[in-house]
C-alpha cells in the first residue's frame, strides 16, 4: 500500500493544505502520516517564511515536495486537491471546520501580502465542501467584500453555525443589512482591524450601526486588529487603541516587522485588557522605565 508522509514544520496551527492532500491521498487509497517517518511520497508545507530554510532542508532530505506561502507567496495545491474536503483526523484534536469561502481582497492595502498573493477577490469553496463541524473558523480575507455575502450569511444562519471570522471583517463595509444578519448570526467573538487612523469614521459609523442593529459592544464580545509600525507615529497608535478601549473593545495590536522598542510595548499593554484598563500607557510600569533609562542619556 502507498504510504503518504505529509511534514508539517510550522507545527503552530493545523496546516489546511496537508489536510486537503490527506483527504486526496488516503481517497486514492494510500496509508497517510503526519510527520511521520519517510513514505513513498512526502510533502512539506510551511506557511511561515521564517520556516522557509528548515523546509527546504527537510524537503531536501526527504525527497519531498515542498510547498506554501513561507516557500512561495503564490504556491497553490491542484484544482483537485484544493477543493476535496480536508482530512479533520489528520489533527485529532481538531474540533471545528476550516476554510476559505472566498479568496483575495477588493483593497490593496500596501503592508498586506493579500493583494500580490490572491488577486482580486474571487469566490472559493462553498460551505457544502469543508464543513463537517458546527464550529467554523473562516480564513476569508474580506468576507463582506464577496458579493455573496449575504447568501452565506444566511447560510450559516439556517445551519446554526458559530462562525470565527479569524481574518476579521471589513468595519468600512458594514451596513444595517449587514449588521442584522451578523447579529442574527451571533458569532461568539467578532473582529474588524483598524490600521489607519484615517478611517475613523468609518470606524465609528460601522460600530454605531453594529450597536444599533443589537450586537454588544463589549470587550468580550468584539475586537479590532490595530497594525502598529507601518507609516504611523507613535500617538497615532496610541489614539487607534484609546479610542477603542474608550468604548470598551479589545484590541490586538499587531507589529509590523521592525518596530521600535515603544510600539512592542504598546503591544504589550493593549492586548491584555488587565493593563488597559488598570494603566494609562504612560503610566504603564515599562514605557515609564523605558522613558526614564532616556532620559539618563539625554
Ligand atoms: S483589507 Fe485586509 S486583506 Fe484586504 S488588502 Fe487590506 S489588509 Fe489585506
């Protein structure tokens, strides 16, 4: 029998694609391991580029083929493979469905790897494909941009799904029709991002309109990726999470590669709801020292 090794280097979350290559080859008849020891055939995936060199190495001791964004930014699994559904046993533990329902973006924000990586939004896989669980996770990068959305909506809405919009939504999109489907969809967490400071008002239209249509608007409830370090100051970032706090929403600040000292710290503070809400940011015990060890050099 053919014996199918998949290798996993990120090991952080289960990897979709060796999910879908499973699903292929154990329906062609082949015994399937995840990171297992050599097989007939062997498969490397690595989602992240800091992986890339340990990849190719194994690959390369494998004799396997290597593959995923860490490898290439536009490496993509076969028509056939891509759209079976993925293999849950291959991650035991797993307790819910993942998938794309559409792939791409409508923006082409200049720090994201969207755009080069998946075009234009496009749709993906429906429903029907992937999930097996009641509880979803969606990998879609702008979820509200397809122009399906609403059919979707009311898809998981009639299936009783609890959906985790994992990418977060687009808050700019967000209209009453919207937010009624959303609040009558209930997810137990929502996100959107917010990383420039220039759309505040679009931000805190489509929070107003979320509120009116009946979704709470607690930290508990709902969070805003916020992106610090890219063509930002450090107030910018500071109004961005302040503001949010302000009406209770959760932030998760997100680096942007090569940020400065003060903007980790930042993080720090702003993605646990115990410092913000007992601190200010300046009086937060690790910028005042960072301020003060400065200050001995100014
Ligand atoms: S809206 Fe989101 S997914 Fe789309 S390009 Fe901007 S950051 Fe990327």
């Amino acid at each position: 029998m053919l014996k199918v090794n998949l290798i996993d280097v990120d090991l952080k979350f289960p990897n979709l694609a060796l999910m879908k290559i499973s699903a292929y080859w154990k329906r062609q008849g082949a015994v399937v391991t995840l990171n297992g020891s050599r097989g007939d055939l062997n498969f490397v995936s690595c989602v992240f580029t800091k992986n890339k060199e340990k990849a190719l190495k194994i690959a390369e001791s494998y004799c396997a083929e290597a593959g995923g964004t860490g490898i290439d930014l536009k490496s993509q699994l076969p028509h056939e493979v891509e759209h079976i559904c993925p293999d849950y046993m291959l991650y035991p533990k797993l307790n819910y469905s993942i998938g794309f329902t559409s792939r791409g973006c409508i923006r082409k924000c200049s720090f994201c790897i969207v755009p080069e990586k998946e075009g234009y939004i496009k749709e993906w896989s429906s429903l029907e494909e992937f999930v097996r669980h009641k509880k979803v996770i969606l990998l879609d990068n702008n979820f509200l941009a397809s122009t399906r959305w609403k059919f979707k909506l009311l898809e998981m809405i009639e299936r009783n799904l609890i959906v985790d919009f994992n990418q977060g939504l687009d808050i700019r999109l967000i209209d009453e029709e919207k937010a009624a489907l959303i609040v009558k969809l209930n997810p137990p967490y929502l996100r959107f991002a917010w990383d420039d400071v220039k759309d505040e008002a679009a931000v805190r239209k489509g929070i107003s309109i979320l509120k009116k249509e009946g979704f709470p608007i607690d930290r508990h409830r709902i969070g805003f990726y916020v992106l610090v370090g890219y063509n930002s100051t450090l107030e910018e970032d500071l109004h961005r999470a302040n503001t949010l706090h302000g009406m209770d929403i959760n932030t998760h600040v997100q680096l942007y590669k090569g940020s400065q000292k003060t903007a980790k710290i930042l993080a720090r503070w702003a993605n646990r709801p115990w410092y913000w809400m007992t601190s200010s940011f300046e009086e937060f015990e690790p910028i005042k020292n960072l301020r003060q060890y400065c200050e001995l050099f100014e």
